[in-house]
C-alpha cells in the first residue's frame, strides 16, 4: 500500500508529550520560585525591621545574645528584645520611638507567672497568645484569651510587667 502524498510529508507534531511534560515541569517550578521570592518580598520589611530593634538592643541596652525579638502594636508600636547581658543576666528591652526601657527579667514577672495570674483569674479559659508589650505608658503583658467558648469570642487582658496588676480589659467583636 502506498502512502498518499500527505501523509508522506507529513510533519511530526512540534509538541510531543516529552515535551508538554517538560513544559509542564518548567512551568510548575516558575510558579514555585514566584510564590517563594513574593512571600519573601512580603516578609522583608519585618525582618529588616527585627533586625535593626535587635542591632539596637545590642549597641544601645548592653545585649550579647538576644534570645527573641516581639513586636506589638497598641498604643504605639514598639519591639521588645529579649535578651542577656556579658554576664548572663537576662533583660526586657521595649524600644519606643521616643527611647529605650530597659527592664530585669527578675524585676518583673515571667511569662509563666503572668500564665499563673491569667489562670487565677479566668480558670479554665483558653489562652490565643501571650506578647510582652507596652500599654498605658509602661511595660505590660498582653494576653489573648478565648473569653465565650460557644461564640470562640476573644478578649485580651493588659497585666503590668513590674507587678502583674491587671490594667484593662478588651472584649473584641466579631466571631
């Protein structure tokens, strides 16, 4: 049988399915670095931020090794650098726009402390997050808390850092 002058000639298609594969590969893996360099591109403005709150707890508060760097934002925003000393001592560093506070951790009260008073006054609700942060003008811890377990509603409770004093209370709308 002879082939019709056509299909003798007839071209082999310019995309095979190595190539739609290939193609598809390359395609998919773009699409992977895009999403990696934009969720980076996001983050730059915070990190650059941590960065220099962390710099400056270091040149300004005397830190050597700084254990977490927090930002919070209320009243103003401030970042708070955790941290210790050449001597090991570990210290709170809220960095405000109009100066540095720098606090003892032994001064105040720990983070567990704060979970301790929390509980003692709200038993059996159920904490979103703690932040130490800065409220009314001083250094205070804010806690997030489930306050209507049917509703998920939540609230957060201001606690002085020096003595664990409960500040204010919000309840936040919605949900």
């Amino acid at each position: 049988m002879r082939l019709s002058r056509a299909e003798s000639h007839k071209r082999a298609p310019v995309m095979s399915v190595r190539r739609w594969i290939w193609l598809s590969v390359c395609f998919v893996l773009f699409v992977c670095v895009a999403f990696v360099l934009y969720i980076r591109s996001v983050n730059a403005d915070y990190e650059s931020e941590r960065t220099e709150a962390i710099r400056l707890a270091k040149s300004e508060a005397g830190m050597k090794e700084t254990l977490d760097a927090v930002k919070h934002v209320w009243d103003e925003s401030v970042w708070v650098v955790i941290g210790k000393d050449a001597d090991g001592v570990k210290w709170y560093v809220w960095e405000r726009a109009d100066g540095i506070v720098k606090e003892k951790a032994d001064d105040g009260l720990s983070r567990e402390q704060i979970v301790d008073r929390f509980n003692a006054d709200h038993p059996g609700q159920e904490i979103v997050r703690i932040l130490p942060g800065w409220f009314q003008g001083q250094p205070a811890w804010e806690v997030r808390y489930v306050s209507d377990p049917s509703t998920k509603r939540e609230a957060i409770d201001f606690y002085s850092f020096k003595d664990g004093t409960k500040l204010k209370t919000y309840d936040l709308p919605g949900k």
